[in-house]
C-alpha cells in the first residue's frame, strides 16, 4: 500500500548482491505492473528502512521489536550489510541491558539536544555513543562509561571527576580542557583522542591505548600508567610528577620539555622517544 521513488543507483549499488539490485540491474525493471511502478509484497512501511540504509548506510534508532521486523525485511531482499547491521544493534542494547545502563542511546541524546548536559553518577555502561555525542561543558562526575563506544565523542571542558570509562571506546574523542580527577580510564581505546589541557591527575590509565594521543600540557601528576600504550603520543609540555610509567610504551613519544625526574620508568620503553629538554 505504500508508494516510493528512487534510483536505480540507490537500488542497486550498496547491496549489489541483494534481490533489489538483480530486478534493477542493468537499470531494467523486471516486475510486471500496470502503472509503471514496481510491485513487490512486503511490508511498506519498513521499506522506508530499507531505503535509508541503501542511501546512507543506515537507519534511525527503532525499538527492539521494529529492530526484529526490519530484519526479517532484511533477510527477504537478501541485504547482508544490513543483516549485520541490524543485528549488531540488537546486541548492542542486549549488553546495555546486561550492564544495567539506566538511559538509551536516543535518551542521552534528546537529554543533550534539550538542555545542559548533567549527567552526574548516571549509569551509562554499554552504551553505544558514537559519532553523534557531544557533552561538551556537561556536569558528568561520577558517570559510570565502563564499555560504552563513545568513538569521536566530545567531551570538550566537562567536569567529569570520579567518572568511569574502563574499558570504553574512546578512540578520537576530544577531551580539551576536561576535569577527569580521579576517573578510571583502565583499558580504554584512547587512541588519536585529544586530551590537551585536561586535568587527568590521579586517573588511572593501566593498560590503556593511548597511541598517538595528543597530551600537550595535560595534566598527569600522580597518574598512574603502568603498561599503557603511548607510542607515538604527543607529552610536549605535560605534567607527570609522581605519575607511575612502570612497563609504559613510550616508544616515538614526543616527550620535549617534560620533567621526568619524579616519574617511575622502570620498564618502560623509551625507544625513538623525543626527549629533547626533558629533565631526568
């Protein structure tokens, strides 16, 4: 009962294997019909779906049961990319459920279209918060991250003291000027994240990726990084007194200007590391 136009293009290029892009191929509509529209027998309603993801490779956050509808559409049309898809959503919510995470993706959300961010000692674990966050200048002390994907978040200047990200998806997030005191950051993927400036004292980062992360003048006394991964980090000017390096891979780091003297190293390694007017 529902009528859509679209290209052939749009029909057939992101799923070329799909039962679509074999009744379009060629740009020849194989259907028979009387008004020169294309019939087929499913649902119309989810076919707007379908479309999304063969325009933009992807498609609005649903409910688990319109997850489960859409996959079945999925399956009929032969869509492995949306197959996936689709069942990567379903299990992302599932570990959101298993962790116990008080809020949805899409609740974060219109809590952060709607007004400042303030999400002090909510639990937000699992979550996936990708691409589409932005905390910036939000009050998120104590908030629980542990596992969440917050890849490219923005997290720039928030006061997010005694907070949790263990584990978490941080990859390319931007954290300038942070206030993360105290938060726990223990096997986090932090890489190519941008910490500049933020206030990382007495966080703990054991065993955590941090390759080619910017750290200019972040603040890293008494820190601890036992095993971390800092190959190829930017540390030009930051502060590390008192922080703890054991077992630390700082091979090609950009160590200039740094004070190393109160900084525990044993273990660590240091090789190609710039440490042109460091002090040890």
């Amino acid at each position: 009962g529902s009528e859509y136009a679209a290209t052939v293009d749009t029909l057939t290029q992101r799923e070329p294997g799909s039962l679509l892009a074999a009744i379009f191929a060629g740009g020849t509509r194989r259907l028979p019909s009387n008004d020169g529209a294309a019939f087929v027998d499913r649902d119309g309603k989810q076919f707007r779906h379908v479309l999304n993801w063969l325009r933009d490779g992807a498609v609005p956050m649903l409910a688990a049961n319109e997850y489960q509808r859409l996959l079945r559409e999925a399956e009929y049309y032969r869509m492995h990319g949306l197959i996936d898809y689709i069942k990567e959503r379903i299990a992302e919510e599932k570990v959101e459920e298993s962790l116990g995470a008080e809020l949805t993706r899409k609740d974060v959300i219109k809590c952060i279209q709607t007004e400042k961010v303030r999400f002090r000692g909510v639990n937000l674990s699992g979550l996936n918060l990708s691409k589409l966050v932005d905390f910036s200048c939000g009050c998120l002390e104590k908030t629980n991250f542990s596992h969440a994907n917050l890849h490219k978040a923005k997290f720039g200047e928030v006061e997010a003291s005694h907070s949790s990200f263990h584990y978490a998806n941080l990859r390319e997030c931007e954290f300038v000027g942070a206030n993360l005191d105290k938060s726990i950051l223990d096997r986090a993927n932090l890489q190519s994240a941008n910490l500049q400036d933020a206030c990382l004292t007495r966080c703990s980062f054991i065993e955590t990726d941090l390759r080619s992360a910017h750290l200019q003048s972040a603040n890293l006394t008494d820190a601890n990084l036992t095993g971390a991964n800092l190959e190829g980090a930017n540390l030009k000017g930051a502060k590390l007194t008192g922080s703890n390096l054991q077992g630390a891979n700082l091979q090609r780091a950009y160590l200039r200007e740094v004070d190393l003297r109160e900084t525990q190293l044993a273990g660590a390694k240091l090789g190609g590391a710039n440490l042109l007017g460091a002090i040890r």
